[in-house]
C-alpha cells in the first residue's frame, strides 16, 4: 500500500519540485533585471 502511494505521488512531487524550481528562476531574473534597471538609474 505504501509503496503504491509513493509511486503515486512521487511523479507529482516531482514535478512540482521541478516547476517550482523553474518560476523561482524566471522571477529571480525578472527581479535581477529590474534591480540592476533600478541601480543604473540612481
């Protein structure tokens, strides 16, 4: 039974974990880019 579970929920933690990963990313670049936008303004 729990091995059935974790065969389950495995895939999705997963992908989860993996899109997650891939948002922070993207926002760290979208912020980086305004943060070096912001400090080349001043």
């Amino acid at each position: 039974m729990f091995s059935f579970l974790w065969i389950v929920y495995m895939p999705i933690l997963v992908l989860c974990g993996f899109f997650g990963g891939i948002f922070l990313i993207i926002t760290s670049i979208k912020h980086r880019k305004l943060f070096v936008g912001l400090m080349g303004g001043t």
